[in-house]
C-alpha cells in the first residue's frame, strides 16, 4: 500500500468507477482509480414502481426499497437503483424514464464531481490524502476545507496558446506559445510542421492547463482536423484512453437578452479553459474560475464556461445530499394560489426610491452588504420554510423558529467566506501582491451570492419556489424603508434608495467618520451589516432624456473624496458606446473629478467644452484611429427575422454575402459609414474609405454623452443665476 | 423570475397612453403641463408601489398633488424671502 498527498485536480466517471487526477506534493501528476457507486431514487404509484423493478431485474442494478426525504413532501417510500457504472447512469436514467414517465425521480442528474464530495468530504482543488493499492484508491481523506480563506497554492503548470489574430475575422497565421516566463511562435503555414512542434511541446511540458484564446470555437477543432488530415496523432488529454469532449454552440435567452455560447472542447486529466468562451473569466479570472470550483463542486472547465447560476445550483444539490434530501430531477413546486390582494401585496422587486435630480454636494453612499443573501439567511427564507399555511394563514416571510433551511444552509458559509475576504482586503495595503487574487476571489463569490437570489424564482431551478423570491424582496424593502426612517430621523436628507444602497446628505457632513453615527444605528435597526461605500465630493443624479422632469434610477456618476470616479447607466458603461465616445466622456468626467463642490464643477465646464471641441476637430481631420469608432451591437434574432434591420443586422449582411454565418446573441462590429446603408461591418476585408465615415453621427453620439454630464448642472446655473 | 403584474411603471405608461386622445385635445402649453402631472407620479413609483392599492393611479393621482403641494411650499417660502429683501 502506497499513500501520497496533493491537490485533487480532477474527478470523472467511467463504466468501472471513477478517475481521479492528483498533482501529488512531489510535483507528479497521477491518475487514480476509485470504486463508486452511484443511486438515484423513483417514487410514486406503488404499481408503477413495481413495474419499474421488473423492468430494472434485467439489468445490471442493485434495487432496494427505502425511505428518503423530499424537501418538500417530507419522507417518501422510494425505489433505490444503485449501479457501479458511474459514466452510464444517464442512459439507464434516460431508458426508465421513457418507460415510466410517470414516476419522480431523484438524484438521477447530479454530476459526479458532486457525488463524490458528498460522499468522501474531499473538494475539489483541495488538498487530500490518498491510499493506494497500485492505481486503484483504498481510502481518501480530506486536509483542507473549501472555505479555507488561505489556500495553498497549487503549483499548477500552464501553457497559453493565442493566435495571432481572431480566426472569426481573418486566418491566424502564427500561434504565439506562453510558458512561465518563455514565449516564442509557431507558424501556421504548414499543419504538419505546426503539430509536430506543438506535440514535442506538449509531451516535455506535461501542462495542467491549456489557456487558449478561441480554443473552443477554432484551435482544438482545427487540431483535431490537422491531426486527421496529417495521421500525425495529437491526443491534447492527458489522460490517453479519452478523446476531447465537444459541445455544440447555442443561443439562449437569459436576463433578457439573446446570449451565444460558442461550441467547448473539454480535455481530460488536464484542463482547457478558452477565454474568449468563459462567461466571467474577464471579470474574475483563473483565480475567481478556480475559487467557484471549490466552493460549488463542479470543475475549473465546466465553471469557467457556466454561469455562477449553475454554481449555486450545484451547491444547493451538495447541501442536499449531504442533509440526507433528494435533488428532484425536474422542478416539483408551483406558485402557490393567492387572491387579487395577495397578489398584489407580494409582487413586488427590489425598493428603488427615485432619485432627487441634480448635482448634490458631500453625499455618502451606504451598501447593504450582499443584502438579499444575508436576508435569506438571517430569516431563515428557503422554499421549504416558507409559503407554508400555519393555522390557516399562509407566511409570507422565512419561519425563524424552523429548522434551517436549505437554501441558508447552503449560503451561510459562502456569504460568511465573502466578507471574511473582504474584511482582509479592506486591511491589506493596495500595493500587497495578494490583492489582485483576494479581489478575484471575492468577485467569484459575489457572483454566486448575487445569483442565488434569482434562482429562487426561477422556474426551472429545482428548489426554487416563487413565494420565498417575493419574502426576500418583501424583507429587503421593509429593510430599506427602516434604513431611510433611521436616516431621516437622524437628520439626514435621502436622495436615493436603490435596492441595497442609500444616497444620503446633511448639511455640515462631509467626512466617512461623520456617518458612522448613522451606519451604526441602520445596522442595530435592520440586523444586515453595511459598509460604507465612500463620500462624494459631488454626484448627478439624472434625469430622463425624454422628459427633463422625471428622474432616472440608478444613472448618476460623482466623485468621491480621493478624486476617484464612480459612474452607473451612463454611456461610459455601456458596451455600444464607441472608445473614442468613451475615451473623451471619462477625460470629462475626470477633469470635473478635480472640483471639490457643485459650483467649482460649474467652473470647469469651459474646460471641458473645449476637451470635446478638440475631439470633434481631430474626428473631422480623420486624426481619430478607427478601431476607436467600432460599434459593438449583439443580434437579438436571426438576420432573416428582422424586418426593420438594426445596423448590427446590416451589417450582418454585409458578411453574409462573404460566407460569414451568424447566430441570435453574437456580436458585430461595424462604423457608421455615409452609404446606402449606413454601415460598414468591421470585419470586411477593405476598409472604409475615411471620407465615407459618417461624422456628423458620431458627432451626435458624442453631443448625448456630453449632455448626460451638463444637463445636471444647468438647473443649477439656472438656479444660482435667479437667487 | 418575472413579474406576474405589470409594474408601477408600466402603469403609468399605459395610463398615460391611454389618455393620448385626452392629451391631443389640450392646447399645446397644458400638453407640457399634462405631462408634467406624470412627471411628478413617476418621481414616486416607489410610494405608489408600496401603497399595495387595487388602483394605483389613485395613488399616482395623490403623488401629483404632493408634488403641486410641495412645490407651492417652496414658491411660498421664495415669495417671503423676496418680500423680506424688499422689505429690508
């Protein structure tokens, strides 16, 4: 018997058990075998279910007849199929339920990467020790926790592969090659000569992960062709017996847009991750893709290209199998019926307090620090506890005398490790190098927590359930409205609420400590910490385009004390605004962020009315580089359903007539160009004659930025000017 | 997730264009005043949400005379200013 200690890369099903990948404390990279067994569970009509053993005797399954809990209906007498082919189960699973559409099933879909922390405590990225007869694992013990807040480091190997342009738009000729600090190029121009040197790389650096740019939609496609084309065989796995799993791309609907996931290529016993095709890697990195895997289960290349959504989803099955509760394979639980009153008291978002429109003076802002979750678990609001009808009355809030429910069961650590993180960050000096990955690690985090709200109404997550969605928000605005009593009490004037933050104002405040007062008594008040977020020197707030009357939620940029800037909803943020639109309104607003007051802000419109005229003259005299004026807009729909095309759809077919194909959700560049049809895409071969560009529209896309930053001072002057 | 009601928003969108034949008919200067009216209920979408009414517009209607009443209060405090300068 051996034993050896590492970090546990990897985990995946096979007819015979499991694999495991550890990357031992001696640097080596070992494949393991492990025994496992999975179950899942049928229940329902007892006629049914004896149908389903009969049909289930013939295969090679163990059943057993049991008692398990339902999250909901409490325990339930149920059929256990148990079966030592881990990497089949979804066709045994997939066969019955075709012959028994009827029945309910349980546990038949949880990833096996789930399965096996529930059962052996070891999590993923953790540090473990194993037992060893030859290949095959006796015992394994965990030596870490996934909510550790200092992991050790895994002294993970990583090879990059970029090409040199994006295959979408032109053919890359080179692949630039990156390992720790050596970087070199392969030619593209023959295939053969190209694998050859990318496989001896390949085979002497042994790399754990593969970070590519357009790895998923073009390289490993493109080498799995090269390769068949060549007969010279490239296995990119590590793990030789399995070849790369490929995913289809799709289009889907989420959050109100159209969104396009390109195709993926998964590798085995190392990881690929492409970022061009992770959802979040921009915002978090391999740091933040890395802490989800470890505190949601699923592995470091599904969770960088899956939405935090399916994250917290993976959680709340990890809670429930270790609570000894089924995870329901479809969604059970329905809106419960109300009357017209009921309806109307309950459905209801987030408090947004319209804001007082203009320029505002030492104006505090203070955040709810992830509100929503820290409701759900400091009342206790999960979809088992709440809803229920106590004594013919049903409750609308979280039973605080229940039991702990599973949705705060499966958060409280995770919420508890995010301000932790923060809490160390807030202490850390800027300059620490351990900042940049403390940050990456906290925003991953984030995202589950500000997720996991959502996936509590919605309609297919499997313990969701629409009434504890409506107690969140019910708890949140009754916490606001306490929040703003507290303040106007104290004196304080409030000038906007929008969900979890408040803008606040009083004459003679003007220091964060001059708030604390105020912090404190909101937080003995509401019982949810909060933080505060800094003092503007000054903040806009805005009002709508349309009518100058009606102020606009959640649209306002300021500058704080230290001269930082922080905007929201103005066209620095949005994806469709040009650079160079972008590049000027920031210039603007940091030559404003140099005023300590409202009035010094007026000064110092001159200024900035100049910074623009310049901008303009340079357009005109084609001295600003095009990439600077790319337009970024996504599809909404195929090029052929559109029957007034947006330019994005011109634009799309524009390329269509070159043999580009688009699907709904993906992205065009283009200019605005003085043509028959108003653009120009981005990715044609021939560039825009500069005469063709269509100034005067950018002009107008730089006049409304513009007015978004002085149309709040110009009451002002109005005002100052009259009294 | 999702919204089974319309939101107080879309309320006063939908009123609002429901009265366009009303608002047509006006001259044009009450337009802009008309228009002020929902100019002043959107300023408390968030009141009128909480207010948790069968028919919200009543409770629009209440925001708008806040809104007049609120900004007479500060027309009167202006005028007494202006009388107490001229005055001294």
């Amino acid at each position: 018997m051996a034993e050896a200690t590492g970090w546990l890369l990897d985990v995946y099903a096979e007819e015979d058990g499991i694999t495991l990948w550890l990357l031992t404390d001696d640097d080596k990279r070992l494949r393991l075998r492990m025994e496992f067994v999975v179950t899942f569970y049928a229940a329902g009509d007892f006629s049914l279910l004896r149908q389903a053993w009969i049909y289930l005797k013939q295969k090679d399954v163990r059943l057993e007849r049991t008692i398990r809990r339902d999250l909901f209906l409490g325990e339930r007498d149920v059929m256990a199929v148990t079966t030592s082919d881990p990497a089949n189960i979804h066709k045994l699973f997939g066969d019955l339920q075709r012959q028994f559409p009827a029945l309910d099933y349980y546990d038949a879909d949880i990833p096996i990467t789930l399965r096996f922390i529930a059962q052996s405590n070891v999590h993923l990225l953790g540090r473990c020790r194993v037992i060893l007869d030859g290949e095959w694992v006796q015992t394994i013990e965990p030596l870490s926790s996934p909510w550790g807040i200092d992991p050790t480091p895994i002294p993970l190997r990583i090879l990059t592969l970029t090409p040199d342009c994006n295959p979408a738009i032109r053919k890359p000729r080179q692949l630039h090659v990156k390992y720790n600090q050596r970087e070199y190029s392969l030619s593209l121009d023959s295939p053969r000569a190209f694998l050859i040197s990318l496989k001896a790389d390949l085979q002497r650096l042994d790399p754990d992960l593969i970070l590519t740019d357009y790895g998923d939609t073009w390289l490993l496609p493109q080498l799995i062709q090269w390769s068949e084309e060549t007969g010279i065989e490239l296995n990119l796995n590590r793990d030789r017996e399995r070849h790369v799993l490929t995913r289809k791309a799709n289009s889907y609907f989420a959050y109100g847009q159209v969104t396009f996931r390109g195709a993926q290529a998964h590798l085995f016993g190392r990881w690929h991750i492409d970022r061009k095709n992770a959802m979040s890697f921009g915002e978090y990195g391999l740091e933040g893709a890395m802490e989800q895997a470890r505190v949601t289960g699923i592995g470091v290349q599904e969770m960088a290209r899956k939405s935090p959504g399916a994250g917290i989803t993976a959680m709340q099955m990890l809670t429930a199998q270790r609570n000894n509760t089924m995870v329901p394979v479809q969604k059970q639980q329905v809106e419960g019926k109300k009357t017209l009153a009921e309806l109307i008291r309950a459905d209801h978002g987030g408090l947004i307090y319209q804001p007082i429109i203009g320029l505002h003076g030492n104006v505090a802002q203070i955040d709810f620090s992830s509100m929503y979750p820290a409701i759900m678990v400091k009342h206790n609001i999960s979809p088992e506890t709440v809803g229920r009808t106590t004594k013919g009355v049903s409750t609308s809030v979280g039973q605080d005398d229940a039991p702990e429910g599973l949705i705060p069961k499966a958060l409280r650590p995770l919420l508890e490790k995010r301000l932790m993180l923060k809490n160390i960050l807030s202490d850390l000096d800027p300059r620490d190098c351990r900042v940049e990955t403390l940050k990456a690690r906290a925003a991953a985090l984030k995202w589950l927590l500000v997720v996991c709200f959502g996936y509590l109404g919605y309609k297919n997550a499997r313990f969701g359930k629409i009434e504890s969605h409506e107690a969140v928000t019910a708890m949140s605005r009754e916490l606001m409205l306490q929040a703003k009593e507290v303040a106007e009490d104290m004196g304080f004037t409030v000038l906007h609420m929008y969900v979890d933050c408040l803008f606040v104002q009083q004459a003679g405040f003007h220091k964060p400590s001059d708030f604390t007062q105020l912090m404190n008594a909101i937080e003995e008040k509401t019982g949810i910490p909060i933080a505060l977020e800094g003092v503007f020197k000054w903040v806009a707030f805005l009002a709508s385009k349309r009518d100058a009357r009606v102020p606009v939620p959640n649209q306002y940029f300021g500058a704080f004390q230290d001269g930082s800037l922080k905007y929201r909803g103005i066209e620095l943020r949005r994806r469709d605004t040009t650079l160079w639109v972008r590049k000027i309104q920031l210039k603007a607003l940091e030559s404003l962020a140099h005023a300590n007051t409202p009035r010094e802000f007026a000064d110092r419109v001159p200024e900035v009315m100049k910074l623009v005229e310049d901008a303009k003259r340079d357009l005109r005299m084609g001295r600003v580089p095009l990439g600077e004026l790319v337009i970024r807009q996504r599809l909404s729909r195929t090029i052929e359903a559109y029957k007034t095309p947006s330019p994005a759809a011109h634009a799309a077919r524009q390329l269509q007539a070159h043999g580009r194909q688009f699907a709904p959700g993906q992205s065009l560049e283009f200019l605005f160009a003085r043509n028959a049809i108003g653009v120009h895409a981005w990715e044609l071969d021939e560039m825009l004659d500069l005469g063709k560009l269509d100034t005067k529209r950018y002009c107008r896309l730089m006049d409304r930025a513009m007015q978004t930053i002085f149309d709040p001072i110009l009451s002002h002057m109005f005002t100052w000017r009259l009294f | 997730m999702g919204r089974t009601l319309v939101t107080i928003t879309q309320l006063l969108n939908e009123t609002e264009a429901n009265l366009s034949a009303f608002r047509r008919t006006l001259r044009r200067s009450d337009q802009y005043i008309f228009d002020g009216l929902f100019a002043a209920a959107r300023r408390h979408i968030a009141a009128i949400g909480q207010a948790e009414s069968l028919l919200p517009f009543e409770s629009a209607l209440l925001a708008m005379l806040l809104e007049q009443s609120k900004e007479i209060a500060v027309l009167e405090q202006k005028v007494e200013e202006l009388i107490k300068k001229n005055s001294g």
